[in-house]
C-alpha cells in the first residue's frame, strides 16, 4: 500500500517542475475576443528571458514574470528617454522581504517570486523593459519592444 504522505509529496514535487518548467519558456498566447495577449517573461540572472518582443499599435498585453532569481528585480517599461531618466533618478534597492509592487508601468519581484502587469500599446515609440537595481542595467538586464502599426 502506497503511503499518502508519500503520494502527496510525489505529485507536489512533479508539480513543482511542471510549473518551474512552464515558467522557463517564452510563450506569447493569442488572446480571445477582448482579452489581452498575455507574454510570459522569465528572469534568468541578469537576463529577460525572451529579450525582444514585437506587438501592434493598440494591442493590450499582460506580462506575466517569473522571477526565480536569488535577489529581486523589476521590470520597468518606457522610452529610451523614459529609462535614462529612471537610471538618474537611481532606485533604491528594495529588501528582500518586500512584496511584489507595482509602480508607473512596471513592477518589482522580490526574489523567487511572480506577478503581472497590463500594458496598452497606444502609440508607434519603441520601447524598452530594464531593471534599474544598483548594476542591472549596466549587466544588460534589458528587453526591447518594437511597436508596429
């Protein structure tokens, strides 16, 4: 007889790689009739997982991210003008015990942590999605949007 903690336990872990799994791939679903497209982003060091996205003047995306590094980030997303100016202005580095937050047009993870945020493409300006934690930017963690008609 199989015991149930056993069992439990089983199914939680395969579970738990189902999910981290999941979470690793770059997926951009269509969205339904009124729904907006939803793109999955992962964290992986330093790095945006995928890197570049393209998306139409007037679609509504909502990123869903991954963040299952040791440390936090954010994902901020703006101009190149919008993310000088996040970078001058500094952010300061959370603690490790925030919760994810949400701010202007992004969002903050703490490490080995989720969350999502919606955005509406109204216009053609390219974008950029960077995390300007102390060093992150200037490590490359940043992702470009291009806007197409």
């Amino acid at each position: 007889m199989r015991h149930p903690i056993r069992t439990v336990a089983t199914w939680a872990v395969r579970f738990s790689i189902v999910a981290a799994l999941a979470g690793c791939s770059a997926v951009a679903s269509a969205p339904s009739a009124g729904e907006p497209r939803v793109i999955d982003i992962t964290i992986d060091g330093y790095h945006f997982v995928p890197d570049h996205f393209t998306v139409r003047v007037g679609e509504s995306v909502r990123f869903r991210i991954t963040n299952p590094d040791t440390i936090g980030h954010e994902l901020y997303l703006g101009t190149i003008e919008e993310q000088a100016d996040r970078r001058i202005a500094g952010v300061p580095t959370p603690s490790e015990e925030s919760a994810v937050t949400h701010f202007g047009y992004g969002i903050y993870l703490p490490a080995r942590s989720g969350g999502e945020f919606s955005y509406m493409f109204s216009s053609e300006n390219d974008l950029l999605i960077g995390c300007h934690l102390p060093g992150h930017w200037e490590e490359g963690m940043v992702a470009t949007i291009d806007v197409e008609p």
